[in-house]
C-alpha cells in the first residue's frame, strides 16, 4: 500500500538516526521520536453516569476524573485533559489505531452527548527519557517536575519553550531507569521542539533512539 | 612578578595551584582561590580605576558585591564584559583585566582634569548646561558619554550560549553564610526541598573572612564542611553556590544567575555559561549579610583607602596583606578587629583612630591588651598621596561643637581601614515589598514586616553576632519549612551555639567631624563609583530637591552599576541630618533589581537562531525546500509565497503560477487554514450565531463559505465549512487565526451558551491539505481518484465527499478561492508528501505548476475575493465589503445588533471597490492613500487606500482593490493616488470583480 511506505512521521525528514552522546560519555538524557500514536480526543459529559458507563463498558476501564490523571488498560490509556476531555491514546498504536480507536468509541456512544476526534496525524511524540529528563523538561516548562509533585503515570497540558504541549509522564518505565516522559506536541512545531530539547539536553549528554 | 604581600602561610588558597594573570598588560601570579582583587593587593597593586567623574585615582575599597572602584573590563574580543567587579572575579590562569576609565593610561589620565576643574562640575551640571537648546542634546549626549567612565560593550555577538531553567522549591535559602547555613540545615532536616543560592565560590560568608572563630567548638572551617556534607548528602536540598539572587518578584518569584563556567579556564563546550534560574519558593529565607559603611570625610577615596573588614578578609581568606603600615579609621568596636588580625599578619598598624571619646567593646579592649595606639575622640580630617594613600591627618573631635580641632597629628600610612558600621543588604527584602524601618541602635536600616513569605535572618535582620546568627537561620529555616507545609524537624535540633560578639557599641557620625567649613579641604565622598560628595548632596538641598528620591536623582547618588551599596545610608543621614530631621522621615530610595549587573545572554538563553521563534512547517515542506521556492511568514508558519525556475525573477515566477492555475493547472499546499472539527445536535444553531449568514439548511456533504464578526459588528474571520455529517461539521479559518477563533468558540461554548451541545476540537494538524486549481484539475483527480464521482450531479461546486486520491483516504471539497474549478484534498497529515507527489507525477501531463501564496493573492483579487487582514482591518461590516448578500435578515448572530449603529449606516463609510489605474503598466503601492483633489503638499482629504493591488497576467494590465468613503457610489469616476515620490497615478473605481463575474469557469 502506498501509504505504509510513504507515510511521513513528523520527525521522519530529520532522519534521527539512533546515536550515543559521544566521546564515550553516559547519555543522560535519551531521545527518541515515537511514530504513529494513535491518540482519539473524547468529549463528553463529565458528570453523566451512563457517559462513563458506557465508556468503561468499550475501554475496560474507567475514564480519570482527577486533574492531570491518568487510567488504562493493556491497550489504551486515557489521559484526563480538561473537565470533559480526555485523550484516549496508544502510543505504539501505528497508523491504523486512531480511526479503530475512535470508531470504536463513536460505536460505545452512540446516543449520548459526545465527541470523538481522530487527532492521531495532528500530534507528534517525542519520548525522552533519562535521569536527566526531569532537568531537561524543568528549562522550559513551568510545571513542577519533582517527584512529590509529577509522578509516574501523570499528565499536564502546558508549554514547553514556546511550544504548546501535552506531557505524559510513562508508567512504563522503572525507577532504576530515571523516568520518561512522553512530550505531545503539534505536528508542525514537532522540529522546533525536537531541536528545543536537544539543545537544553546537549549539556547532560543526549543519546538518540529509546533505551 | 613576586607576591610580596601574600602571607607565608593561612588562608584559603590553593598554594599548588599557581595561575598567571594579565591586568592592564602586565603579567602577575596568584593563587587559585584567589579573587582578581586579592591577587592584584598580593601583588600589590592598588590602583585599579579612575572614578567616573572627576576621573581621579581608586583602588579596591571592599572584598565584595559591594565594590564601588574595581569596576574592570575582563577578556577580549567578543567575550570581553565591563563593569565587572575585580573583588569577585575568581581567578583562572590567563585571565586578561584592564582597567576602565582612564585614557591615555591609568597612571596618566587626560580626563583627570576634572578633577582640576571640580569646582565648575558641581552636581546637576549636566541638567544645568545641556538644558538648551533642547534640540542639541543628541550632538551634547555624544560627547559626554565618550567623556563619562565604565567599560566598552563588547563588539560582535556574544559567542557563548546560556541557559534558563524554571525552579521550584519548598525553601529557597538566599546566603550561605552561617545565617543560611544553619537555615538550609533546619529546613533540609524538616525534609523541606530546600535550594540553597550562595553568589560566592564557596559557602561560609563572613566565616570565611574570620580567623580562630568557633561553632559548636570546632573551628569555623570544620563547621561549614560539615554543614556542606549534611547538606549534600539530604536528596531534596541543592546547594548552588556562584549563583545570585538578584531579583524578587511577586509570589515568591525569585530570578537567580549561576556563573556555570565562568571560572573554569577550560570552558567545556556542552556546558552554558551562566543559567538563568526562574524560581517559585514556597517560602524564601534571606541570609544575605551586611555591608560595611566607609567613612565619609575629606579625601576618603585614594587608593589604600578601604573598608576594614575588607581588609580582614584579604588577611583570613587570601592571606594578602593589604599594605605595610596601616591606620584604622573607626567609629564601632568592630574597626578593631580589623586592626588585630591586620596585627597578627605582620602589618605595622600605626593607630586606631576612634570617632568615639570612650572606645569599649571587647575588641578594644583586646586592642588595648596587645598595646595598640588607640587615638579615642579622634577624627581623620584629610589624606594625602596620589596613587596610593601616603598620610592621614588626624584631629580630635571637640565634643562641643562637633568638629574637629587642628590637626594633632600626621600619621604615615600605606593602608587606611575605615568601619563606618554596618548596613544589613536588604535589597531582596525591599524588593519583595517588605518595609524596612531604622534601627537607632544599629544605625541602620533593618526589615520591617515581610510582604511576602520571607523570613529574615542574621546579619541582614540586624543580627551581628554570631550566635544570633546562627539562632535566627536555625529559627527561620525551621519556622520557613513549617509554613512551606512541611512536618515539624524530626530531629529537634538546637540552633549551634558560638561567642556572640557583633560590631557594637558605636557612636554615629554620618559624615566626619572636620577642621575645615563645610566642602572645604578635600572632597568628602559618599557615592564613590558616582563620584557624589556630602557637598554634592547639600547643594541639592539648598536647591529644593528635599525628597530623597529627587537628591538621588540630581546628585545621582546610588544610581551606579554599584547601586549604592556602600552610600545609601551615609547619604541619607547625612541628608537627614543637614535637614534637621530623623532618618526615618527621610526615608530610603527603592532597591531594585538586579542586586549586581547581570549579562543580557541569561535573557536570551537558547531563543536565539534556529530557536528564537518555533518555525511551523506542513508536511510538504520538504518538498517546497528542495524545489527551491522562497517562503513567506505566516504568523509562526512558513509558506510557500513563490517557486522561482532559475534566473526567474518573482514578478516572472508569480505571473507564470497565475497564468498556469487559469490556464491548465495549478497546485498549492494549503494545509495551513485552520481546521475546526465540530460536533453535536446544536452545531447548526452554533454557526447560525458565530457566522452572518443561515446554516440550517446546509445538506450533509455540502459547503458553505461564512463572515465572522465580532460583537462591535466587524469582519474578524472568514471561510468554508462543511457538513459532513447529521452532527459533524469541518470549520475552516484563515491561517492566522486558527488559534484565535477556536479560543472564541470555545469561549462562547463554555461562559455564553453552556447549554448547546456541541463540541470544538482543532484539527488543523490532523490534515495535509492540497488545492489543484484550473481547467485540468478535474481530469486530473478523475485519474487519482478512478472510484469517485466528479460529476457536477454527484459533486458540485460547494460539495465535499469522501474518497481516495492515489491510494490514500481523503476528503475532497470542490470549492475555490481562484475563480477556477478547483479542489481541495484532505488527507493524513503524514500522507501528505505522498498525495502531492502522486499529484506532480501524474500531473505532469497538465503542466502541473505549484503555486505560492503569492499567485494566489492574485487570483483570489482577480476575482475580488477578499483576505480577512488585508481588505480588513477591523473596522470593516460585511456591508462595507459589498457583501450584504450573505448578512441574513432573519435570525441573529454575533455583530448583528451593532450593523444597526447609525454610524454603521452612513453613506460615507470606507466601501471595498476595485481600482484600475489610467495605466495599465502601473502597479500601485499597497497602502496608497486616495484623494479626489491633490493638493500642493500634504495634508489633504483623503478618501481611501489601496488594500491590494498587483500585476495580473490573465488580464495583462494592473489591478488594486481599495477601501473608498462612499465607494459604491462612485463607480465610473476618478480617483488620485498621489504617491511618496511626487508622482499622482489616477484611477478609475470600478467593481471588484475583475475576472469572470459570471462564475463560468466553477463549472465544466
């Protein structure tokens, strides 16, 4: 098919080729573009039963409710956004995962008030990861990113540098690690963000390509 | 060059580690460890600078930030800073300093004629002479800032790269002196976040200028290892040390530079130079010290004048005498300690010279114990020596009248340390907001209450002795965790416990008893990088500036790089006391930030270049690039605005994309327009009230183009949406204001009618959207899209379906913003390459000619098609536009009331109409303003402005839309352009529409 070998991630034209940090040095940050999220923007009725219902009945589990909360399964996880708004996504998903994903929601909730919006092409993912990360992201994001204060499986809306972006900090990664976070941000911005962080990266050593 | 006044042994030096210097072209050696300043009075170097004004002879007075005369220029090149304080400068080997403010050289200096000339630059010369004629002041400015003193901006940019980082902290301890040590200790314990800023290399403050002290009965020196061992080892405390505070802001907002390699010698290339910290502390505990006063008496300024605990430090931290012979010039007990450890290290101290009539304390009293001439009721009435202090006269202080008698004696000196007591650095504290009030006893400014959650502690607080010290950051850390929410310290810890010895008792003079009448016998400097005398700020007074914001202002005391450190207090008393007032109803100038001079780079961090700006691009960027085309601005966006074929110009390339686009084929990227995905059961309701004009009959997959206005009635946006489903409709917007206008629905979604249910989500980024225009678009996409139906019947002009275009899923509206047949494709952003490329090749055939935005301005006013921005300005109705036809009558909308104005219904509003000049080879300039009489010279009635206008090809003449007073109902006439070069083109209003009015070649 045409589109599987011409699909262009929005990183793709950089050709990010796996590298370490050079001169033999620890990477204390890693950087990798992660292709293809399938990401479904949902709307809905926050405070309507048979809404989370229903969406727990299609996802297997229940949509988050807390601010900056998150809730999964194996296949999916929702990311509270706003009161009413949630990002369902699936960050390995590949192109497809999108549109399954929003139909079948659209399918869970026919009937009831509610949006679903395939946003999978409208968003890049940028994984970095590292004991430096929370450093890296500190320079130009305003949240903070102590551990009391931003834990595993949380996300934010926010900015980075001048960049609009959502950030997901993975559940996916153990403490020995340092942690990772998964920074969403606008198609178009994705290179100025990619060479954002790689600047702000460059003093703690930058590795590209996920550990 | 031999050290010849470094001590034998002591200090806190690395003796290993011997660095070369350059200062003012001669080569020197130090110690790492050392300061510029410390190194240079090793080598015994006084003389550093020339005073701003009277360009007469300074040497280093502190060991500090407070530093007045060391201001030095540092590097070469690009690199090269002024104004840098030679007290802390950390040496590294091959550092190059120079000197500031004398030419030809420092030892010979022309400017020194000031000096000479003293008496006719009083203070408010300038004001006073370059007041007329006003006009003249650029050509008067010139010459006084080449005459006026500091250092030289670097030239070239700066080749360095810096830092920003935001912060966050429970406690964020501002000192690192035994105040904030034992505040980062009490906190930290708590498990309080604790960020420790100490702007010096090391931590310690004053301790480290201290010699024998003990804490919890070990030496100082054990004490402070192992509080920066403590610390390290508590995960969530950060000590930065080379990092200053030097601004608070509201909310516990507080900005910070971290000097990061700046005293390295080799400048590792991954590092930043400095850091910009933007921290928000929960609570702030500010430990930040005390600054010594000078003495205010005639000629207090010569080199080998300095302050006394100056001079005790440069002992105890770099062991470096200051000098041979020395006499101490004190009014406090504290001047004695300077003068014992000055002793210890071998320095012949000649006398104490004592303002008070009966020195106590227990340094004097260990002074008198080792046998120290102490000259008690004494005052230091003049110094001479030109490039290095060579003799004080001394005189006693005739308790009744308050001056000074005759000189009693003349003492040979080589160092004259002066205490004039102490003044607690409020300087965060007052820019925080928080009020300071006067301390009698301490003669000196201390924090009133705090404004914001700041706790106060040690020297800066008022407290000089030790233990109080150390109690009161105990106290603070602990009580700044505490309100920062942490637990109660488990540890319970006692504050540790040291001798308690402050600098009191005192006795105040703010400005020296002298032998002479009041400005005579010497200049009595207050402000010693400003040059600003007692005389100075009497004169002031005798000339009505009684607030002491205008006395600072006339006399500009405090207002060097320096801030006044070292003056403020000295001026305002003795304003005060020239004034028959009390200091408090004086009151102080305002402190602001920053503390000390911090470099532009820390602003700019990384947003310059590449990064100043985020640079949108659509996925088809790549492919623009490599075709060569020149790109256009579009709010952050770069566009494609022309594809020049070598040895084009762009009127050539412009003109050969319009003709291909009416004439065969054309092919934009278009992805750029905004895109709105909205859903619900109200959304047709929704847009009857955002748009004009009436959605509710719109049928799934058909398009209609909408006028959004705002409240006050005016054009704001523009475009076409679709129905694509019973609840689903696709909103398009300009470009710009994509953002803009989903804020606004939202908006109106969220606080206006919270009961719709309806749902916006932007989808600008989910599409690649690319426009073929022309007669062989339609062939064109029959072949890539073989299973969709382009007839008219099954796809007509405002229609939208679903299909696949070379193999990939999309969305395909036939609508047109050229006039031509024209379609608009909608697939996965990440298709988009693709589907362009699947475009190119197969149309090839058609001559298939990408096109930029540029032809398209052209096409789109051949057509009299308008640009929200361009024709509008937002003062433009859809009546002004001509576009009463989509304004429905009927239901109401957003603007709909305001249309109704009166002042909306005049005849004479700004109309659009189309212009063609009386020569077709005539392109006017957009922007040109319309008279109907041109008159000898501006100004005239003018009637209008070109709002668009460019050469179009299709019709081989030049054409301009134009907003005009009335302009509807004057088509057929004239109208004048008169242009900036004298030249008048004339014109005729005719119908916008230039092209095609009929709308034929929409259809097959």
């Amino acid at each position: 098919m045409i589109e599987s070998y011409l699909r262009q991630s929005p990183l793709a034209h950089l050709a990010l080729a796996a590298h370490g940090p050079g001169s033999g040095k620890p990477a204390g940050v890693h950087m990798a573009e992660r292709p293809f999220p399938g990401l479904v923007n949902l709307r809905g009725p926050g405070d309507n039963a048979n809404f989370h219902g229903a969406f727990k009945a299609a996802a297997g589990y229940d949509l988050p409710v807390e601010a900056g909360a998150t809730a999964g399964s194996a296949n999916t996880t929702a990311l509270w956004l706003g009161p009413g708004e949630w990002l369902i996504l699936d960050a390995r998903g590949g192109p497809k995962s999108g549109p399954r994903i929003a139909e079948s929601l659209r399918a869970a909730l026919a009937g009831i008030s509610a949006a679903v919006t395939d946003i999978s092409e409208s968003r890049a993912c940028i994984r970095i990861s590292g004991a430096k990360a929370r450093a890296v992201l500190q320079k130009g994001c305003p949240l903070d990113f102590h551990p009391r204060h931003f834990a595993q499986g949380q996300c934010a809306q926010s900015v980075l540098a001048r960049a609009a972006i959502l950030l997901h900090m993975t559940p996916d990664e153990t403490a020995a690690d340092g942690p990772a976070f998964d920074v969403y941000v606008a198609r178009s911005f994705a290179e100025y963000t990619w060479r954002w962080l790689e600047d702000a990266a460059r003093e703690f050593g930058v590795a590209r390509g996920e550990r | 060059m031999t050290q010849s006044f470094r001590l034998p042994e002591g200090g806190l030096i690395d003796r290993d580690r011997r660095l070369g210097f350059r200062f003012d072209g001669r080569d020197y050696m130090g110690y790492a460890g050392d300061t510029l300043a410390a190194a240079l009075l090793a080598n015994g170097v006084h003389l550093v600078g020339r005073s701003f004004k009277y360009h007469r002879t300074r040497g280093i007075l502190s060991a500090g930030a407070e530093e007045p005369n060391a201001l030095i220029q540092l590097g070469e090149g690009a690199r090269s800073e002024p104004n840098l304080r030679a007290t802390q400068i950390e040496l590294i080997d091959g550092l190059e300093a120079r000197s500031q403010n004398r030419w030809p050289s420092l030892s010979f200096d022309i400017g020194a004629f000031n000096n000479a000339l003293s008496r006719v630059l009083p203070s408010g010369f300038y004001y006073k002479t370059f007041m007329w004629p006003a006009s003249f002041w650029m050509k008067y400015e010139y010459v006084i800032r080449h005459a006026a003193g500091l250092g030289e901006a670097p030239r070239g940019r700066d080749p360095d790269h810096y830092d920003k980082t935001f912060a966050h902290c429970d406690v964020l301890v501002v000192g690192g002196g035994p105040a904030g040590l034992a505040a980062a200790l009490a906190a930290g314990r708590a498990g309080a976040r604790v960020i420790l800023a100490e702007q010096d290399s090391d931590l310690g403050g004053s301790l480290l200028g201290t010699n024998g002290t003990t804490i919890d009965g070990q030496p100082a020196a054990q004490w402070i290892a192992a509080a920066r061992a403590e610390l390290a080892a508590m995960d969530q405390v950060t000590v930065l040390t080379r990092t200053l505070a030097y601004g608070y802001f509201d909310h516990n907002f507080i900005a910070m530079v971290e000097r990061v390699t700046d005293h390295l010698g080799e400048k590792p290339g991954h590092l930043p130079r400095q850091r910009l910290w933007k921290l928000r502390a929960k609570q702030v505990v500010l430990a930040t010290g005390a600054i010594e006063r000078p003495l205010v008496f005639a000629d207090n300024d010569r080199p080998g004048i300095m302050l006394a605990d100056a001079c005790r430090t440069y002992v105890n931290r770099y062991a470096v005498r200051s000098g041979n012979k020395a006499v101490v010039f004190t009014n406090n007990d504290g001047g004695y300690t300077a003068a014992l450890d000055m002793a210890a290290a071998g320095v012949n101290v000649r006398a104490v010279v004592d303002l008070r009539a009966n020195p106590e304390g227990p340094a004097t009293e260990r002074a008198e114990a080792q046998g120290l001439h102490i000259m008690p009721g004494s005052a230091v009435v003049g110094t001479s020596g030109e490039k290095r202090v060579k003799q004080v006269r001394v005189g006693r202080v005739d308790p009744g009248s308050g001056r000074a008698l005759a000189v009693s004696e003349t003492l040979d000196c080589d160092i004259l340390a002066m205490s004039g007591g102490w003044s607690p650095a409020l300087h965060l504290f007052s820019q925080s907001r928080g009020k300071v009030v006067f301390d009698e006893a301490l003669g000196a400014f201390v924090p009133g209450d705090p404004a914001q959650g700041a706790h106060s502690a040690g020297a800066c607080n008022g407290a000089f002795g030790l233990a109080d010290c150390l109690a009161q950051g105990h106290a603070a850390g602990r009580d700044a965790a505490k309100d920062a929410g942490c637990k109660p310290g488990r540890d319970g810890a006692r504050a540790p416990e040291a001798e308690n010895h402050g600098f009191l008792p005192a006795q105040w003079a703010w400005e020296v008893p002298s032998d002479k009448p009041p400005g005579r016998g010497g200049k009595a400097f207050v402000d010693f990088q400003n040059d600003v005398t007692a005389n100075d700020l009497r004169l002031a007074l005798r000339e009505g500036y009684h607030s002491i914001e205008h006395v600072k202002r006339y006399t500009t005391t405090g207002m060097g790089t320096d801030q006044g450190k070292t003056s403020n207090v000295n001026a305002i008393g003795i304003v005060a006391k020239t004034m028959g007032r009390e200091i408090p109803e004086v009151g102080v100038t305002t402190f602001r930030p920053p503390y000390t001079p911090v470099t532009f780079g820390i602003f700019a961090g990384r947003d310059v270049d590449g990064l100043l700006d985020p640079v949108r691009k659509t996925p088809i960027h790549s492919w623009h690039e490599q075709a060569g085309a020149a790109f256009e601005d579009v709010g952050q966006w770069k566009r494609p605005w022309y594809f020049p074929k070598p040895g084009e110009t762009m009127h050539q390339a412009v003109n050969r994309e319009v003709k291909a686009a009416r004439d065969s084929l054309g092919i934009m990227d278009a992805t750029t327009l905004g895109k709105i995905d909205i859903q619900g059961k109200d959304t047709a309701e929704f847009l009857n009230r955002v748009y004009t004009n009436a959605w509710s009959k719109l049928a799934v997959g058909r398009c209609r183009y909408g006028l959004m206005l705002n409240e006050a009635g005016m054009v704001i946006d523009d475009g076409v949406t679709a129905r694509l489903g019973e609840n689903h409709y696709l909103m398009t917007t300009t470009t710009g204001n994509a953002a803009p206008v989903l804020a606004q629905l939202e908006e109106f979604l969220q606080t206006e009618w919270p009961d719709m249910e309806v749902f916006v989500t932007s989808v600008t980024e989910q599409f690649a959207t690319v426009t073929i225009a022309g007669p062989n678009a339609k062939p064109l996409l029959r072949e890539l899209a073989a299973d969709l139906d382009l007839s008219t019947e099954a796809l007509p002009h405002m229609a939208i379906a679903p299909g696949r275009v070379a193999g990939i899923d999309a969305r395909i509206a036939r609508i047109s913003f050229t006039g031509e047949m024209s379609y608009e494709i909608n697939v996965p952003a990440s298709c988009g390459l693709a589907l362009w490329h699947a475009l190119m090749t197969a149309g090839a055939k058609y001559d298939i000619t990408p096109y930029g935005t540029e032809a398209m301005h052209v096409l789109r006013a051949e057509k009299g098609f308008i640009i929200v921005g361009q024709e509008t300005d937002g003062s433009v109705t859809p009546i002004d536009l001509g576009m009463d036809w989509i304004v429905s009558k009927k239901k109401d909308f957003i603007g709909k009331r305001a249309l109704s104005r009166p002042d909306m219904l005049k005849p004479d509003r700004k109309q659009l109409v189309g212009l063609l000049s009386e020569n077709p080879e005539e392109v006017l300039p957009e922007g040109a303003q319309l008279v109907e009489r041109v008159l000898p010279k501006p100004p005239m009635p003018m009637i209008g402005h070109v709002s668009s206008s460019y050469h179009s090809p299709n019709l081989g003449r030049s054409i301009a839309l134009a907003m005009i007073k009335g302009g509807q109902a004057r088509m057929g006439q004239t109208v004048l352009a008169p242009l900036a070069d004298g030249t008048t083109v004339t014109c005729k209003v005719v119908s916008p529409v230039f092209l095609d009015p009929e709308g034929t070649r929409l259809n097959d």
